[in-house]
C-alpha cells in the first residue's frame, strides 16, 4: 500500500504563560507563606524529579537562591522513586540530563537511596521516606502537576505523589505501585497524610504548562494548603495539556517515546491508549486510534523505553537501544508490564509506517488517516494526510501550512524527524550539535 502525502498543521489556540520564570519564583517563594518557616542557617531540601519539565533549571535554581536570600542553606535532594535504575548513579546521571548539578545550582545535589518507615498509613501499609531530607530542617519541593498517565482521583501527577513517591524511593514506589492502579489513586493520599504529620515538609512549587509546554502558570502550595489547591491546580492542568484535535484516526507515527516526555513513554491522555492490566479500555476514550508506531527512544531516557508497548511497532534500532536495567527496574517497580511488552520491530522508518497503514483496517490507501508527531509532549504541530485534514477543515484554531509533500525518508529509508519537526526536543538536540 501506498504511503499517504501529508500537510503540517499547527495548533494556534492562545495559550497563557509566565512572562519572567525567575523573577515570578522568586517573588512567589519570598511572598508565600511558606517563607515564614523558613529561618536562617536552616537546611533546606530542594526535592527534584526526573520529568522533562520545562524551564527546570530556572524553576529550580530560582527555588535554591530564593531560600539562601531567605538566609537558609539548601541542597538538592533526588525524588524521582525507581527512575535511574532505582541507583544513586543514575538518579544523579538523570538530574544532570536537566542540569541540575552541582555545578549549575551552586548548592549539593544528593541521590542516595537510603529511605526510613516513617509510620503507616490507613491502609495497614508502611510510608517510606528519603533519609536525606528528613534530616534537613525543612523540605521543598519543585514539580509539575498534571493530569497521570495511569488513573483519574483528586491527586494525580503533582507535589502529593513526589512526596509520596519521589521521596519514598524505591520502597515508596514499589509499595504504592503493588496495588497497582487503586494504589495511586487512593492510597497516596493516605500515605500523604503521614508524611505530612512526621516530615519536615513545608510547601512546594507548582508548575503548570501549556499546550506548547510552556510555563503557563506557578504558584506556591504551603502544607497547610496542598490538599484544597492541588485538586484545583490539577483541573488547570487539564484544560491546559496539549491534545491531538481529531476523535480518531487509522495511523499515527510517533517519532520519539520517552520518559522526558511522559512518564508512560507516550502519554495515554494524548495517544487515547491506557493499556493497562484486568482494565477495559473506554469506549470514551480520545482519540481512537487502529495502528500506532513508534520509532525512536529518546536518548534522554538512558535506555528506559518504558511504554514503548503502547505502540504496536516500531524499528529495531529502538529495540536495540533498550537498557535492560533501568527499563526493567522501572516497570517492574510501576507493575504496568503490558505497556513495555515489545512492538513488532522493523529496520527501517519506512517499514514501520507502511506496514501501520498496510494493518490499519482501511485497504483503500487515498482514505488512510495518518498523523506523524515528534512526540506526545509537544503536539502544537502533527502531518496529517488528506483525509484527516479534511475531518479537521473549519476548526477555529488550526493552519494548515503549505502544500501535501512525500514523508521526507532518506537514503536508507528514515525519517528525517529533524526537518518535520525543527521546533521539537529533537529538533534542537541536532541543531545544538
């Protein structure tokens, strides 16, 4: 079967974002309640994850210099549960993908795994929590809050579940993570509470960003506080994320999953996918899509394809770039097998979109649906061919730029990504080298 021609489209709806990152932290922190309770000659642990947030370096070294301007001496502490391999190295390897180092941050950066039972939850259930910050006279942390890849509840993606999570280190997360689903949704809030009463915990940065994964809104959560604001943050969140603006399609054509972009890989919210274990998929779900490919694992991942299941396939370069330490760690850990169960592999790009469009249920080729993305984080501009944007015609908030082109495959049968998608994380990875 023929591959379809496809036309660039661009997402154009406004879209809120901060104007001045540092300054706004730093007005925020000064100005909070939380300040309050920070005193001089304080220690003050900075907890920061492994998300591809954006602006991080700024949203955090604004935190660390707000609290020395508080007259406190903080240190950066690792909260990111299995990630890294679930191993001092990595986690410090993976805060130093995002420049949070010693060296960008003037402050230490401290990654051991070392946690305590700090008590037990309603559940029967042990809470764990980072030894390092709780010997810090005073806990922060610096995290975004968005809709989770997993599950729907009051708490999803946010301060709560690095507090929980995060900071529980490999206990914390392998704990919740056995429950699976129920876990997450139900039992961080219990855990929450304990650490709330027995932690040093006083507040926490949270980020929210836009459709273009700006920062488009920050606000300073005291203790006192989380439990009535982070719900509302969260429905902001959700009404922001960036989302693929058709019900559904017969083909789409990842360029690159990655933990930098979600942390299922490929988020299920934007792909329409949950793919989780005993759990029926929603009929609700958006978009529906047949045929789904990937074709790369981004190199800020180290190896961990986790999610890359939520495609049916991909290239075996991609397969091949598999570490089998931090992806097993991690999805052992989370109990989400079928997600990272592996694609059908190919050599080539080209093989993995003709053989999407060839097992996409549509044997006519002029009606085949198909959209490319660089990845489900950043999704402000996707190809479509004929079909789909004709199904988008009249929508008040997309371009339609130029003329239907070829997919631009190279000499040996490969996408070049970089030309589609100039804009994208893998766009200024190249242009940076």
């Amino acid at each position: 079967m023929d591959i379809p021609r496809v036309q660039l489209v661009r997402q154009t709806a406004p879209q809120p974002s901060v104007a001045n990152v540092a300054a706004t932290v730093r007005e925020l922190w000064l100005g909070s309640k939380t300040a309050k309770r920070i005193k001089p000659g304080m220690k003050v642990a900075v907890a920061c994850g492994s998300r591809g947030i954006n602006n991080y370096l700024t949203l955090a070294r604004a935190t660390v210099d707000a609290i020395k301007e508080l007259g406190a001496q903080p240190f950066v502490v690792a909260a990111m549960g299995s990630h890294g391999g679930a191993t001092p190295e990595g986690q410090r390897e993976l805060l130093a993908s995002y420049n949070l180092d010693e060296a960008h941050l003037g402050v230490p950066v401290v990654t051991d795994m070392d946690a305590e039972n700090i008590g037990t939850n309603s559940w029967g259930q042990p809470v764990w929590w980072d030894k390092n910050a709780l010997k810090a006279d005073a806990v922060v942390t610096v995290s975004r809050v968005k809709p989770h890849t997993d599950f729907r509840g009051k708490f999803e993606s946010g301060i709560l579940k690095m507090l929980v999570i995060g900071l529980g280190k490999r206990h914390g997360a392998d704990q919740v993570h056995s429950f699976g689903t129920r876990g997450l949704r139900d039992m961080i809030p219990e855990s929450g509470q304990v650490i709330l009463n027995k932690t040093p915990f006083i507040g926490g940065l949270a980020i929210l960003e836009n459709a273009k994964e700006e920062t488009a809104k920050l606000e300073v959560l005291d203790r006192d506080d989380l439990w009535d604001r982070e719900p509302v943050l969260l429905e902001e969140a959700r009404a922001l994320m960036g989302r693929l603006p058709f019900k559904g399609a017969d083909v789409l054509i990842i360029g690159e999953c990655g933990k930098n972009y979600s942390g299922a890989g490929m988020d299920p919210n934007v792909i329409g996918r949950m793919l989780i274990e005993a759990t029926p998929e929603a009929e609700t779900n958006d978009p529906r899509i047949v045929r789904i490919g990937v074709l790369d694992v981004s190199p800020e991942s180290h190896g961990n394809a986790t999610g890359i299941g939520l495609a049916d396939l991909t290239t075996n370069r991609a397969l091949a770039g598999i570490v089998q330490g931090p992806f097993r760690m991690n999805n052992l850990t989370a109990r989400s097998l079928w997600r990272s169960k592996l694609p059908f592999g190919f050599e080539t790009d080209r093989e993995v979109v003709a053989n999407c469009v060839e097992t996409c249920w549509q044997p006519e080729a002029d009606k085949v649906k198909l959209c490319v993305i660089p990845n489900t984080l950043e999704v402000v501009e996707m190809w479509v061919s004929a079909p789909l944007a004709a199904d988008l015609k009249g929508h008040p908030h997309l371009e339609f730029v130029g003329e239907p082109a070829p997919l631009p495959f190279d000499a040996v049968g490969n996408i070049a990504q970089e030309q589609m998608f100039p804009h994208s994380v893998r766009g200024r990875r190249r242009a940076a080298h």
